[in-house]
C-alpha cells in the first residue's frame, strides 16, 4: 500500500505581512474568507495562523481535494469578503508553498 492517499489532493501554505500594525485586522479577514468557504466542494481544511512572534504575519494552511476546486473556490465570491479586502490590508504579495500532502492526524483519508 503506497503512503500517498490521493496523488490530485494538493495543500499550500501561503504567508501574508500585513502592513504594519495590521496583523489582527488581515486574520480577522481571513477568517471571514475561511468561514465563506465552510462547504466549498474540494475544500478539506483552511486554517489561518498567526504567526507567534510576527504580529503582522498571518499563515494560511490549505489543503483541497484538487487544484480545479482550489481555483474554483478561490476565485469565487468569498461571502462577504472580497478578495480586494484581503489585498488592502497586505504590505506586499502573500508568498506561498505548494505540497502535496500525504495523509496524518487531522486529514480525511479516503
């Protein structure tokens, strides 16, 4: 039995800098854009971070059961958080990691 669970499951962390003194603002945002994706089709976890000793760095941690539903959702209108919002509030491009996850506590298996 291969420890891949699903080769199309895709998972991203992605770091945001708010502009400074911002912080708590950009995660209160996202965790609007996390509870308008509550129910996305293909959304498997989206848990936002706060950096522990970066006030002004929120992570973002993504898992999706593939990239068509990452793109979809993500494009899509966020409930009452729009994209732009999220860009107001950045003192710079988020950065992201792209993975692969295999499977572990927390993660739906097949």
């Amino acid at each position: 039995m291969s420890s891949v669970q699903d080769p199309g499951r895709v998972g991203r962390y992605v770091r945001m800098v708010a502009q400074p003194g911002r912080g708590a603002a950009l995660a209160d945002t996202l965790l609007r854009v996390a509870e308008g994706l509550r129910g996305a089709p293909g959304c498997e976890l989206y848990v936002i971070n706060l950096s522990a000793d970066e006030p002004d760095t929120v992570w973002v941690t993504e898992v999706w059961a593939d990239e068509e539903a990452s793109d979809r959702a993500l494009s899509a209108d966020l409930g009452e958080v729009g994209i732009g919002e999220v860009l107001e509030l950045l003192a710079g491009p988020p950065e992201l990691v792209d993975l692969r996850p295999l499977g572990g506590t927390g993660l739906a298996t097949a």
